[in-house]
C-alpha cells in the first residue's frame, strides 16, 4: 500500500472510530448530558456529576419546580417535600453538588434565576466555602455544565461526546446490577435531586459504641484550616441576595450543622469573623458550631454529613411550627445586631450534653406461651415465672409503656417514665389472652402482643389441618384492647413458616427470600403479606399497626425500607439486649432489640441490669 493511501486508511479508521466513540458516549450518556433518552437513568449521571447531570435534567423539566436550596453535599438532607409544605405553594429542589464552594453556588444560583424564573431560594453553607474557591478536582466529574460558568459549550460537549468508552460501559455494567435499594453507583433521586438515603436510613441505630463499630466513617483531620477565601464568599452571598431581590425572588441562607470536630479545625477569631461579615449582608438561620447535636455521631452519616432526620429538625425550626423533637437551644435566627453574643456561644466548645438528656435505655422484653408445663427448648415459660417478672417489675419500679410512647419520645421528645419498659408476646397464643393477661392487670403493666394473623383463633397451621399452639381470636384480641391491657401490632399474616411443618419447597426463612425467589416477585409476595396483616388487624382489633415484629428475627435493609413504605416507625428484631432510643432519630426504633425471657431463666431484675 502507498504511504499516501496508508495515511488516508488510518485517518479513515480514526475518524470511525471517533464517530462510533461519540455515538456509543451518546447513547449511553453516563453523564445525562445528552438527555440519557436510551437509559433514562439520571440517578447514576447524577452520581457521577450532580452539576453537570442536574442541569441537564432541569433544562427539561424546570416547569415541575419553582424553587431550589443550593449547596455542598451537606445540602442533601434539606427535604424539598417539608419545604414544600413549609413554603406553602412552593415546588422545591435540591440543587446540592459535591464539595460545592461559593463559586459553584453562586453561578448556579445565577442560572436558576436566569432561565428557571424561581420564586424562592435558598442557599445553605458550612465553613469549608469560605476555605476555598472556585476548585475543581476533576473537570469531568465535578465541573460545572458550560452553560453555568460560560465556559464555550462546543468544546465542553465534544470533551464529553470523546470520553473514554469505560464510562459507559460502567453504566451498563451497573445497571444489569440494578436493584430496588440504591448502590454507589446511583445515590440521587432525580425527582427531588437530593441523595437517596433509603438504605442508610433503613440501617438500626443503637448504642453509640456499637455504632462506631459499625460506622467507622468518623476519623477526622484535624489540620488547622485558615477561612482565606471568607471575603470571597460574604461577597457571593451578597450578589445572589441581590440577584434574587432584583427579580422579586425569596432568598434565605442557612447555615448548616455540623460535627464538633469540623468545628475543632477552625480558628475561634475567623469563625466569628465570617459569622458577622455574614450577618452585615442578610439574616440567616444558623444550626452550626457546636450545637446540640454536634457531639454525637448518631445524628451523622459519616464526619460530614448530618442525617436527614436532622435536617428536618433545622426546617422545622427554621420554617415550620416548631412541633416535634428539637433540641434546646438548636437554631438561631441570627441578625447583625445579636451575631457577636451568638457566635462567641457556638464556636465555644462547651462539651457534649449529657446522654440522658436526649437518650434513653429501653428495656423490651419477648415472652411467647405462657403454660403450666412447658417442654425444653420451647419458647414458654409457666405462669409462676411470668406473674414472678411482672411482681419484680413492679417492685423495680418500672412502668409498661406502649410503642407509641416510645415513638412519641423519638419523634417529638415526650418524657418517658423514669425506668420504662415494653413487654412483648409474640405470635398470639391464646394462653396470652387465657393467662397473661390476668397477671398484667393484677400488676398493673401491659403489654403488646405481635400476632401471626393467619393463625388468629385456630389451633392448626395454615390450611394443611396440622396441628398447632392454639391461638386467640380477634374477637379476644378486642376485649384484652378495649380493657387497655393490650395493643396488638403485626408478625406477618403468613411468613412465619414452621420448619417443621411447612412444605419444603415453599419454606423461607422468617421473611428472608425463598431459594429462586427474584426480587422483583419477593418485593411483591412481602408487601402483599404484610398490607394483609395490617389492615386485617387494624379492621378487627381497632388499634393502629405500626410495628412489626421480625418473624424468627431475620431482617434486612430491604424488609426495612420495604415496611417504611408501608407506614411502619418501629421494627423488633430478637437480637439480645436492652435498647437505646434516641431523640430525634427515627432509626433507633429500627430492629429493636429484646430480652427473651424463655432463654434465661435467672432474676429479671438482674438480667436487666447486666445488660445496660
């Protein structure tokens, strides 16, 4: 071949080859710039580049929303539907972006307000936009879209339509992986444009110490760090209130909280410095320093990012009316008159306040059959034993609450009694409604029983005729609630499969997929059985259910964001041990843990008190 032809031949095969590149990126858009009108998977472009992905979705779809809250990743657990409701008649999103600074923010803030005609915004900061400015680690993965930063647009698709391939070929790799609960490959909901928490969310808090273990995600670097772009910043704040003013649109900042040891990096003179720069240029609502909830690693994800839980305390204070959990002294509507008082208190480490303040250790204790003669290794004690715990309760100076009393002091911080406790029976024996109930009156306690529906009144197992522990019926059920004794929650219609009875070939463990069980049909088969126990209980008892009792304790992140759906705040898990329920933090009534008392046969009291 001629050298001339060869060089045509080459420069042929290279512009194929760029061609088939540019349309393989394209179709398969990991970056959603395109539209990903092939894929439709805007919650994994979003993860590879929320500043690039997110205006490309809203470019689309803008009329859906009229107002947005705009910040660093922190901004993530800010919910746009209690802002909505908070607003009013506003259609919020979330506009968060990784390691935002106030330069992303600020020509973000900027677009929105050029080409979306918003009504409000609102920014949200931490004290890392006043430490740098306008940085980009990665210009594909954390640059703002061209249209944002005015940067030439045909130069800035091309570097996307150019891309290596191993970028689209990763989406597809993760979407033949794709499943119900988020992965690291698709951490945004689209919709609403903040982080998909379910499954953190669905994760049981309990005690600190067994939480670090679980979450190591707190070591920290304490380098000093020097607030040297802090003018910088107050000025990017000031020219988006302007902005905003010009064209008659809401703005509000907020300032974010954050965990004590971010707090620790910055030097006392700068913060109160910024804080007061700050204040000269609007009002704003501050959550940060060392606030309340700065001291405990349970109200954070990892050492940067507060839960969503703890967000909503901030709308709460900041836009709302005040009901539910807040802490004291959490939030402050900061002016330049009061900023020097304020700011000299929050970046004062003052030390954590005490547990007991905002904690509390909940014993709940798991009881079955109670009968005269119990067999070893069944899950039954004799009514001797259970009037003897319910006398030593009484005497220990415990008193019985319900789920909903425990719910209330999560939720909305109601006073427990001094030494509370939850007594529990799972199943629905009738020896509960024969028995128990009796000596629960004469102790004055009560109790929860979580009921196998399909075995409600019957003395045999499912349909198969095989015989069983009777249980009670419905109709007994509403006698032991409407005397106050009981309150009766779910422990699956008919997932709880004996071992020994159950067909083989169907048997699951607790609620745990069948062998060959997809997930798309498990999904379907758990909702379905527990709708059914829900409302069957609901409609011939009268209590509301809104805890579920893992059958044999098998659970799972699915089970649990599956039942959060469902209306579900409290699950029961038979992992041993006395509770810990904190305030504020709706995860801490995930999987509970309980004391079963037909596998220890020693003095409750004791047993209570070598557990905490």
């Amino acid at each position: 071949m001629k050298p001339i032809k060869w060089i045509k031949y080459v420069m042929l095969m290279m512009g194929l080859t760029a061609l088939a590149v540019c349309g393989f990126n394209a179709a398969a858009d990991p970056f959603g710039l395109f539209g990903d009108r092939l894929l439709d998977w805007y919650a994994y472009d979003m993860t590879n580049n929320p500043r690039v992905a997110k205006v490309a979705y809203l470019d689309r779809r803008h009329e859906a929303y009229d107002s947005y809250i705009i910040g660093c990743s922190k901004t993530s657990s800010f919910s746009t539907s209690l802002l909505d409701t908070y607003y009013g008649d506003a259609r919020f999103y979330n506009m968060i972006m990784y390691g935002g600074d106030m330069y992303d923010i600020r020509k973000t803030a900027e677009y929105v307000l050029e080409n979306y005609q918003p009504k409000n915004i609102i920014v949200a900061l931490g004290l890392e936009e006043a430490v740098r400015y306008n940085y980009t680690e990665d210009v594909v993965k954390n640059g703002l879209h061209a249209k944002v930063d005015g940067q030439p647009v045909l130069p800035f698709y091309a570097r996307y339509l150019l891309l290596n391939p191993s970028y689209g070929l990763d989406k597809l790799a993760a979407l033949a992986d794709r499943t119900r609960l988020p992965s690291a490959a698709d951490v945004f909901l689209p919709e609403t444009g903040v982080y998909n928490k379910e499954r953190r969310d669905a994760e049981s808090v309990r005690t600190l110490t067994e939480f670090l273990e679980k979450n190591p995600g707190f070591e920290y670097d304490l380098t000093d760090k020097e607030m040297a772009c802090m003018a910088q910043a107050v000025s990017d704040v000031a020219a988006v209130k302007a902005a905003c003013e010009a064209q008659n649109v809401d703005f509000k900042l907020i300032m974010t909280p954050i965990y004590y040891k971010e707090a620790d990096n910055y030097q006392y003179e700068e913060l109160v410095r910024y804080w007061t720069a700050l204040a000269e240029v609007t009002d704003f609502w501050d959550f940060s320093g060392y606030s309340p909830v700065s001291y405990d690693e349970r109200y954070f994800y990892d050492a940067y990012h507060f839960r969503n839980s703890v967000g909503d305390m901030v709308l709460t204070r900041a836009f709302g009316d005040g009901r539910g959990y807040l802490p004291e002294g959490f939030g402050h509507l900061t002016t330049r008159e009061n900023v020097r008082a304020h700011a000299a208190r929050i970046f004062t480490n003052s030390g954590a306040p005490p547990p007991g303040d905002y904690s509390q250790a909940l014993p709940v204790l798991l009881y079955h059959d109670i009968r005269e003669d119990p067999e070893d290794g069944a899950a039954a004690i004799t009514p001797r034993r259970f009037r003897q715990d319910m006398e030593a309760l009484k005497a220990g100076g415990y008193t019985a609450i319900d789920f909903a009393a425990a719910a209330a002091y999560v939720y909305e911080g109601r006073p427990l009694p001094e030494k509370p406790v939850i007594i529990t029976f799972d199943d629905g024996y009738r020896s509960n409604y024969l028995l128990a109930w009796d000596i629960l009156q004469a102790a004055g306690m009560k109790g929860t029983v979580n009921v196998i529906s399909v075995s409600a009144g019957k003395s045999t197992y499912k349909d198969t005729g095989r015989p069983i522990i009777p249980h009670f019926s419905y109709a007994e059920a509403r006698e032991m609630f409407a005397a106050g004794t009981m309150d009766f929650q779910s422990h699956s219609y008919a997932m709880h499969d004996s071992p020994e009875l159950e067909d083989p070939a169907a048997y699951r463990e607790g609620v745990l997929p069948r062998r060959g069980e997809g997930e798309e049909e498990y999904i379907e088969n758990f909702r379905a059985d527990v709708i059914k126990s829900k409302e069957e209980i609901e409609e011939h008892v009268g209590n509301a259910v809104f805890v579920y009792a893992y059958p044999q304790g098998y659970y799972s992140d699915l089970t649990e964001a599956l039942l959060q759906d469902l209306g579900f705040t409290v699950t029961l898990s038979v992992d041993p041990g006395v509770h810990v329920l904190v305030k504020g933090l709706p995860q801490s009534l995930l999987a509970m843990k309980r004391v079963n008392r037909a596998m220890w046969s020693g003095d409750l009291l004791r047993e209570l008190e070598s557990l905490q």
